[in-house]
C-alpha cells in the first residue's frame, strides 16, 4: 500500500483539523510503521490518536487503564464491553502483572447490561467481565458495578446504579467503545445528552450488530445504560475504535457538529476526551 507523504506537512501548518472536515488524510509510510501514532492532534475539542493497527490501540487503551489505576488513591474506572475490549482486558491484567499493579483499591462501574440476562448467562455483560477481567486481576467482587437487568423494577435499578456512581464521587476515568450508529454505552441515536442512567430499547442497527452473540435464540431488546449526561461526567473519557467496520460511523463523527442524532458527537463537549483509532476505522477520514 503506497501512502502519500502530505500528512506531515499538513500536521506542520495546523490545518489538519480543517483538511479532515473537508474530506481526506494523508498518512506516510514512514509514521505509519512507528509504534507512535500516525496521528495525534486535537479535532473539535478532543485528543485523536489514530495508530497503525488494532495491536497498537490495544496497547495503548490498556496503558491508558493502567495509568488510570496509578494516577488515584482509589480510583474509580468505568469500563466498557464489546469486541473492542476483550484484547485489552487481556492487555491489562498482562501488564498489572508484569509491573506489579493492583487493582485492590479500584471500584468499576460498567456502561450497561440487557434487561432480563441473569448474571450467569454467558452473554450477560455480567458474565463478558468475569470472564474477560475480573477473573484475571485481584478486583475486589464487592467493588465491581454492572447495571441489574434482573431487577423487577429495571427503571428503578437504573436510577439507583446512577446514585450509587455519584455516592462514590463519580467515575476518574471511563472507557468507551463505539456502535456502528455512534452509541456509546447503549445510548442509542437521539438519547439527549443530559441523560442519566436509564433503560433502553435497542434499535434495529445494534440488535443486528450484536445478534452475533445471540446465535441460538432471540437476544433481550432492552437494556439499562449508563445516560450521556453521567458519561460527561467522568473526569476523563477514553473512546477506542477499531477495524473497518467503525470506518462510516468515525468519519461522521468528525464531519458533523455536536448532534443528539449522534451519540458519540458528545464527547466533543468534554474537556478532557480522548479517541483512539487504527487506521482501519480512521480509513474514510483517511486517503490512502
Ligand atoms: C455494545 C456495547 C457498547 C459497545 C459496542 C461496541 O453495543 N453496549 O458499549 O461500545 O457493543 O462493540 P464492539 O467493540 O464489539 O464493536
């Protein structure tokens, strides 16, 4: 793949904001072959890396958590689920491991979780953060958070679950992953921003999207969701995107203007938001 070597120039002139808005990127071969991202510049309020593949954002989201856990006495992490995370839970309970960090002192507070999945059914968001990391770091139980879609009352679980982040002085650093159609959590398309925690319908676009897990039998059409407006309020947001398939959906996100229609556009009202591609999912902001 030959790419073309204006990026850098472009970079130089500050104008790369303005060129992106207006239609393509260009990287170069010789940034795109460095561990360091290809690109790193702030874009309508918010810190874009873009890096050369999914291994590399990995690495760099995981390093992002871990940094959240040193960076408080008692850190508070909200934390996602999705494809996107199962390498970097990997990735983090590696590298806690190997420098010897604990999450002992942590309390985690997950997006969301499907009304009526018990917590034992393997595709319970429950279950995705046993499996994936809480099994594999020295988490307390009884400091991990996740939504109760088995509540009898889910509208009730959901404000309590909201309360209970604030009672703990809201959340240090929350983790992201984004939908095809730009949800973030199960915020779906035109949830106002100053939402809380809430239950949803899912739309047609993300049940299809995640009726991959659901192979064998109809998967929940509800969910509780952290809100956007409870979102906002982490000190620090870490949005991660990776693969071709996010490539649409990225690049509306930098063409438009803050947008209820898109739920990610929020992130650009946050003072201290964080976006971390590949250059799969930067590929049609990107000309190559
Ligand atoms: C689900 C989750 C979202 C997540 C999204 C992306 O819909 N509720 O929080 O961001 O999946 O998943 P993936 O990383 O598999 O694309």
């Amino acid at each position: 793949m030959r790419l073309r070597r204006t990026l850098k120039n472009i970079a130089k002139s500050g104008q790369l904001a303005k060129v992106l808005v207006s239609g393509k990127w260009h990287i170069t071969d010789a940034m795109i072959k460095t561990a360091q991202p290809v690109v790193a510049r702030k874009i309508d309020g918010l810190e874009v890396f873009i890096y050369k593949d999914a291994q590399q954002v990995t690495e760099r989201a995981a390093n992002e958590m871990i940094a959240a856990l040193k960076a408080a006495p008692e850190p508070k992490l909200g934390l996602a689920t999705g494809g996107t995370f199962e390498p970097i839970y990997a990735a983090v309970a590696e590298l806690a491991g190997k420098r010897d960090c604990s999450f002992s002192r942590a309390t985690t507070f997950n997006l969301d979780e499907y009304v009526g999945l018990p917590p034992e059914d393997p595709q319970s968001y429950h279950h995705y953060m046993h499996h994936h990391f809480f099994s594999k770091v020295d988490m307390p139980t009884d400091r991990e958070f996740l939504p109760d879609g088995m509540q009898v009352d889910p509208k009730r679980a959901a404000a309590e679950y909201d309360d209970l982040i604030g009672k703990n002085g809201g959340i240090d650093v929350q983790f992201l992953g984004l939908g095809v159609n730009g949800h973030i959590g199960f915020n779906e398309p035109k949830t106002p921003f100053d939402s809380r925690t809430h239950v949803v319908e899912l739309t047609e676009s993300t049940l299809q999207a995640n009726s991959r897990y659901f192979q064998d039998r109809k998967m929940p059409t509800e969910a509780i969701t952290m809100g956007i407006g409870t979102i906002l309020e982490s000190r620090r947001v870490v949005l991660v995107a990776t693969g071709a398939a996010k490539a649409p959906i990225i690049r509306k996100i930098f063409e438009v203007e803050m947008t209820e229609e898109i739920p990610a556009t929020a992130l650009k009202g946050h003072p201290n938001a964080v976006i971390l591609l590949d250059a799969a999912s930067a590929s049609e902001a990107f000309e190559r």
